[in-house]
C-alpha cells in the first residue's frame, strides 16, 4: 500500500511568516530607523500579531489532521514534544544572547547582572521560565499556549462553540483578574507577551485553520468599516502624528489599555483582523504574485520560521550594537540591515537544501572530467583541509593562552610573610549589674 501523498503548503502562509520574520528582525533592532518605515507603522498591531496568528492557522494544519486521525493522545503527544522543541530552543538563544552580551560586552540583555551575579537562583528561574528577559520573550509565550491547543480540540469534540468560548472567556478573565507570569524576580515584572492575552488571536488563526470559522466573503461594506478602522488606528501608533492633536493624544492616554501590546489590547486585536481582511482581499484578486521569484525566498524563510526567528533575533541583537557607535540613520543603517536579511535568507535556503537530505539521492556514477572538476575539486580539497586544522589551530591557540597565563604567574613577586599575630577574639559577657539600654534603641 502506497502511502498518502502530503498535501500541498500553504505557500500565502509561508510568504506572511517569511515576511513577518523579517519585520520582526527589523523591529528588534534598537535604534533602528527602519523601524519606522516597516508595516508596523500602519496602526497598533505588527508583525508579533502576524506571527502569532500565522502560527495558529499553521498549527491546525499541522496538528489538526494528527488529533482527527490518532487521536486525543497521540495528537497530544505531537503537541508536547514541539513544546519541548520549543523549550530548548529558548534556552538556546538565552545562551546565545549571552554569549553576544559577554564577547562584544556593549551592552546586554535587561538585566543580565542578575544572571551573572546571582548565577544558581537565576539558572534555576531560567529553567522553570520565571527569569524571561523581554527582548526573547515570543517563544516562552508560544510554548504556554501551545500546552493549550489539546484542551482545545477536545472541546471541539463536544461542540466547536465551546473551543472558540475557551479562548474568549480566558482572555476577558485575564483582563478581569490580572493574570500573568512573573518575568524577573528581582523586580516582580511579568512576560511581556502575556499568553493568557495572546492566546486569543493564535486561537482565532486556529479556528479559521480548522474550519470552525468562516472565512469572510468579499463585501463592499465588510471593506469600507474595515478600511476606515485601518485610517482612524493609523494615528495611535505614530506619534509624530498623535502629539499634534490633543484630542488624539487625551483619548490615547485615557485608552492606554485597549492598545497595549503585552496584554493583546482589544484595538490592536481588531486593527490586525481589518488588515488580514483586506490583504485577503487583494491576495484573491491577484492570485498570480506568489509565482514572483523574490516571494519564493520569502516562503523558504517562511518554511523555516523557528530556526530563522532565532537566527533574526540574534542579528537583530548584533545590529543594534553597530547602530549604537553612531548617530544611525535611513541611509547609513542599509547596510546592517540589509546584511542581516541577506544572512537569513542565505541560512534559509541552505536549511531547505539540507532538509532534502542531498547526501541521499541515488546517481548513477560518471566519469569525471579533469578539465572541468578541477574548480570543484581545489575547492573541496580547501575545504576539508579547514576542517582537519580547526582543532589544531583550536589547541595552539589554548596551549599559546596556558603560556601566557603561566609566564604571568611566574612574574608575580611573592612578599615574604610576615610574622603572624595571634589576637584573642574577647566576648563581652555583661555582669548581673549590667546596664539594659531601652528598645526604643
């Protein structure tokens, strides 16, 4: 019996994810002045939005068949070893942000100090995901939800309206009860992704994946309200627009919460279904443009979205160090981040390579041709003559450091001691006639 052929990727999927990565590669960037040319500028909700809603409908397609056909307990089994993947991929790019902090020590991750200052209390908040700095805090808040997605699906197996009530009433109880997880125990600051706040919009990707909500149908009036809320939102995110209206800016502040990003306020939930509406809209009247030669290196990043959100993350830590040594603009920042978009893009197709396992396919040999392998040949013989001194080169360098170290050593003059003086420690011990001095004291 043959086995089933895979259904074919969403590739619009792949696409939004792949650009998603590179605005959030863009946006992390401190300092960056393109930061304010990305679509993020576009109103409350950015590319955080689009990946983690990208991510829901993903997950459907990815899990949903799993639970149809093995089962509650095999789907769920799927389920929590991406949730181990994920763990450890987060544990991962701490070392490495910390790595980067140490190696070009410009300055770091908020509150490093504590890791490497209190190193036994904040390894064990690090494992138990109560030491969670900002600037990574996206994966530990996917892992969290994605512990969700069973409870989920069996809902749906009682009514597909109690799946979709689960995250609505979990979200307004977190509005309500002010849950969240503690992100720093020194300060007592919480996840700056709350993921009993974001669940919301991965579950609606989710429900749309599945099926359990209809996509809407083109509609001139579905079009006009949502291409009205998109112009009245653009202000609230830009400030260069919103401080010079008063009205604007009283009602921002009055309003705070409905636009706030850690806890998913409802405007930017909102703000980001209009423009998923109306992407949609064009995306099905010009159905052509995923053929376009440069949207398919999008969809190869896209493809590869947990290995390139950490790579970009990283990157992005890179080039802010490099902005940082001066006065960064749109002209003189193009190029670290071109650089850094070039390098995931690179990554990501060489990652598509290797999945397909080239080492694998079956030729039948040739005879070589001198004349014309000899490129390849010099450039092979290179390569594995690099791999065969790396460690050399490694233990010279170690052997040159222990040189150096013991020269220092021998260097250092030794005093000679001087004679001890043996003091005896007195303890005063108060007599029965002893003055108590008062407590006010």
């Amino acid at each position: 019996m043959t086995a089933p052929a895979k259904a074919p990727r969403n590739l619009g999927l792949d696409f939004f994810r792949g650009l998603a990565l590179i605005v959030i590669f863009i946006n992390h960037m401190p300092g960056n002045p393109w930061f304010h040319i990305t679509p993020s500028r576009l109103g409350p909700s950015d590319a955080a939005e689009a990946f983690v809603f990208l991510s829901g409908f993903a997950a459907a397609l990815a899990y949903g068949k799993s639970f149809s056909q093995a089962g509650i307990l095999l789907g769920s089994v799927q389920v929590l070893t991406r949730c181990i993947q994920l763990y450890l991929a987060h544990l991962a790019l701490f070392m490495a942000m910390v790595f980067l902090s140490i190696s070009i020590d410009r300055w770091g991750l908020d509150n490093l100090d504590y890791f490497l200052n209190q190193t036994r209390d904040a390894v064990k908040n690090l494992l138990t995901l109560r030491y969670v700095p900002n600037f990574i805090g996206i994966l530990p808040m996917y892992l969290v939800i994605m512990l969700w997605l069973p409870v989920v699906w069996a809902l749906s197996r009682l009514h597909r309206a109690a799946a979709l009530a689960f995250p609505v009433v979990l979200y307004l109880s977190t509005i309500k009860l002010n849950w969240a997880f503690i992100a720093d125990p020194l300060t007592g600051n919480t996840w700056y992704f709350n993921p009993f706040c974001w669940q919301l919009l991965f579950f609606t990707g989710f429900g749309f994946g599945n099926g359990w909500l209809p996509m809407p149908r083109a509609s001139s009036l579905l079009t006009t309200v949502c291409l009205l809320y998109v112009v009245a939102c653009f202000p609230l995110e830009n400030a260069w627009r919103y401080d010079g209206l008063g009205a604007i800016t009283a009602w921002r502040e009055h309003w705070l919460m409905l636009l706030d990003k850690s806890q998913l306020g409802i405007l930017r939930y909102l703000h980001f279904l209009a423009m998923a509406y109306l992407i949609r809209l064009w995306m099905l009247r010009h159905p052509a443009w995923l053929h376009n030669r440069f949207v398919g290196t999008l969809i190869t990043l896209g493809q590869q979205s947990l290995p390139m959100f950490m790579l970009g993350t990283c990157l992005s830590f890179v080039g802010g160090m490099l902005l940082d040594r001066e006065q960064a603009n749109l002209i003189n920042s193009a190029p670290v981040n071109l650089a850094g978009i070039a390098i995931m893009l690179l990554v990501a197709q060489t990652l598509k390579w290797l999945d397909q396992k080239p080492w694998k396919a079956v030729r039948e040999p040739q005879a070589p041709v001198a004349t014309r392998l000899w490129p390849q040949q010099m450039a092979l013989a290179v390569g594995l003559l690099a791999m065969a001194s790396a460690p050399l080169l490694l233990l010279q360098h170690e052997t040159q450091t222990a040189m150096v170290m013991a020269q220092d050593a021998a260097d250092i003059v030794v005093s000679p001691l001087e004679p001890e003086i043996v003091t005896e420690d007195v303890v005063y011990q108060p007599g029965q006639d002893a003055i108590d001095m008062p407590d006010t004291l």
